[in-house]
C-alpha cells in the first residue's frame, strides 16, 4: 500500500524497482465486469501502446500477469499535471504550462496522424499528463483508446465512457467518437492550464461554460490564472487562448486538427488573424452536417442532456469505462475493433476485416493470450520493445 501512487476506476498503480534500479509505475487491472471483459481491456490497451513510440507518449517497459494482468510503463517523477495545478505543491509556472500545452499537443498530434492506423485516446485529462523530471508532458491511460481504421470516419457508441468535463457536444447527442474528441478534451486542458480551474469544479460547474462568456470576449485578464499575476508572455497567452476557444467549439467541424494547433503554439510567424482567417477557410461540411447541426443546437440543450447522463456518472476525476457488450445493437459491434485485434500491428490489421465479429470472442482472446506468451505461472513482465513500430 506505501507504493499505491494512483487509483481509477479499474486500475491501480504502483511504484516499482526493477532489478537495474529503474524506478517504474505499474499499473493493475483489479476491477471489471467479468474476467471475459478485463482480459479484452488488459489486450486493447497493451495492444495500443505497445505500437507507439513518440516522446510525449507514456513509454511502455513491459507487461505480465501474476498478481493480476498488469502493465509496466516508465515512472513520471513528477506526477501528473492535475496533481501540480490542484494539489499542496508549488504551482506550476507559465513557462511550464506552456510547455505542457505544446508537448501534449504535439503527443495527439502523433497519434492521429503520425501513426499506421490514427489512434483515438478518448480520455484525455489533467490526470492522464504525466510529467518527466524536465517537466516534458507525456500522454498515458490508453485504456479508453481505439484504432480508427483508415476508411472510418468515426466510431459510434451508446454507452458513456469518459470523464465529466472532457466529453464533447457531439458525444452526447450523437455518441460519434473522433479525433475531434481528443481535440475537444485537448481545449478543456488548456482552459485549465489558462485558468488553473478544474474541469468540473466542486459545484458542478461546467469550465467550458464558465469560460464561454470570457473566450468570446477575449478578456484574457479574467481568464489567467491569479496565481500567475503578470508572470507570463502575454503573446504566448493569446495564442493559448485562442487556440483553447477554437478547441471547445460546439460543431466538432469547426475545431482544429491537432496539426493546426501544434502550428498555433509554434509561432511560426503567422499572427492571430492569419491563423483564425486560415481555420474559417478550411472549415467544409462533412458527415457531421447530417449529424450534428450548430445552428439548431445550444447550450440549454447540452445542459439538459448533461443532466439526463449525471446520474450514470463517476466522480468528476473518475473515468468511465463500460464498453459495448457484443449483445449490444449492430452499431456497437460495428464501432469497435475486438480486443484480439489489437496486439497485431496496424499493417496486419489492413489485411483483415476489423469490423468481423464473430462468436467465441473469448476463444480468440485466450489464443492471442497464449501467442503473446502471458503466463500466469512465470511470473515476468515480457520486453515489448520489438512490437513496436
């Protein structure tokens, strides 16, 4: 218990040694639905992150089974961004936060467009930063996360899975998962580096409603920080501003890829103007004028489809992980990729069908556990270096 150093859900994560001294977080499944279902989670996120290999993503050391499926990933000393911005610890300054804001821009960058298959984390929060000794951000708990084959545009779910506070418009009305998803959590981020306010507050206030009025406005003064006072570049800042109002637009159309916004934080010369003159000419109706209109969409609407899914939810820092159940609708056996998939790599997965889901799900699952060599009885975390691409 002295070495318990987080606690989901799900999961449970641990400080760990290993024999050449290399500090690690192991992280434990502990909870599930049915042990059908926590072998599938421990597959669809060891086969995510086992194929990604970007600096300002969590690096995966191994994995092993004894004592429960568990994952081996290098310690952040630091901790977590939300752990600095809400916790007794010095608060972070604005250099840092800027750097933050950059690192992880340029990690989901990396995962929806530097990858084989574009990768979706879907739950991307304060709690899932994590910070190196220098402070370099890197994206973690890829429990939540699906591969977007190249074909799809979305995936398509009718369970809430999540954290209160990141999930956008278009998830409550239509379950449409996306990259824009990401981009959406990604703007609540850096409201919350911006204003050093939680997503959701000890009221249930929303920060994206909060901030909403002030965005619009550009009182940038009314949205720093008090504990920055007059302590950061304020170029910087507008840029971040910006950025963040584009981010957590309602129409999911009419926010950023995550190459723009790593384009707006480089400050490669273009001025606000130019950058917001560039976003409006890029904006093109997609599927998602038939899915999602903003003209007839507002906020009282949201509000009230916030309140309808409150009940169902966890605490505000708690992720919510039901999946899908194979009985489920057609639409949800075609929205997600079966965990057995997973531990193959993207160029395999293009030779296949991924949307063929068969019976015996569990079959497949104890064979691809028997393939990867996850033995209970020895013990070991297997070396996943040479899975990755």
């Amino acid at each position: 218990e002295d070495n318990l150093i987080g606690e989901g859900g799900y999961a449970e994560v641990y400080k760990g040694k290993l024999a050449d001294g290399q500090f690690v977080a192991i992280k434990r499944l502990v909870r599930g639905n049915s042990p059908e279902e926590m072998t599938m989670d421990f597959l669809s996120e060891l086969g995510i992150i086992c194929h990604v290999d970007h600096p300002n993503i969590a690096k995966l050391i191994g994995y092993g089974v004894e004592g429960g499926m568990h994952l081996v990933l290098q310690l952040s000393i630091n901790g977590s961004v939300s752990s600095l911005l809400y916790g007794p610890r010095e608060k972070l300054s604005w250099p840092i936060r800027y750097k933050i804001a950059a690192g992880t821009a340029e990690g989901l960058l990396y995962l929806h467009e530097g990858c084989q298959r574009r990768i979706i984390h879907k739950d991307i929060k304060a709690a899932n930063i994590l910070l190196t000794e220098d402070f370099e951000p890197q994206i973690s708990d890829f429990g939540l996360a699906r591969w977007l084959p190249e074909n799809w545009t979305h995936h398509t779910v009718s369970k809430i899975e999540g954290t209160f506070g990141y999930l956008p418009p278009e998830f409550f009305m239509h379950g449409i998962v996306d990259e824009k998803t990401d981009v959406f959590a990604y703007g609540v981020l850096l409201l919350e580096l911006i204003t050093g306010r939680q997503a959701i507050d000890s009221s249930q206030q929303s920060l994206v409603m909060w901030a909403k009025p002030l965005l619009m406005q550009n009182k940038i003064s009314n949205l720093v920080d008090p504990v920055l006072g007059d302590s950061y570049n304020m170029e910087q800042m507008e840029r971040v501003v910006c950025l963040a109002a584009m981010c957590v637009e309602q129409a999911s159309v009419q926010r950023p890829q995550m190459s723009q916004a790593v384009e707006i934080l480089s400050g490669d010369g273009s001025t606000l103007e130019e950058v917001r003159r560039r976003q409006k000419s890029k904006l093109q109706r997609t599927y998602s004028e038939e899915l999602f209109d903003a003209d007839e969409y507002n906020s009282t609407r949201y509000l009230s489809n916030l309140n309808i899914h409150l009940e169902d939810l966890l605490e505000p820092d708690d992720s919510i992980n039901d999946y899908p159940n194979n009985d489920d609708d057609d639409d949800d056996d075609e929205a997600f990729v079966e965990a057995s998939e997973y531990v193959k790599s993207p160029s395999e997965h293009e030779e296949e069908n991924s949307t063929n889901h068969e019976d015996g799900d569990a079959e497949k699952l104890s064979n691809v556990a028997e393939e990867k060599s996850i033995d209970g009885d020895k013990g070991k975390s297997n070396d996943v270096d040479d899975k990755k691409e």
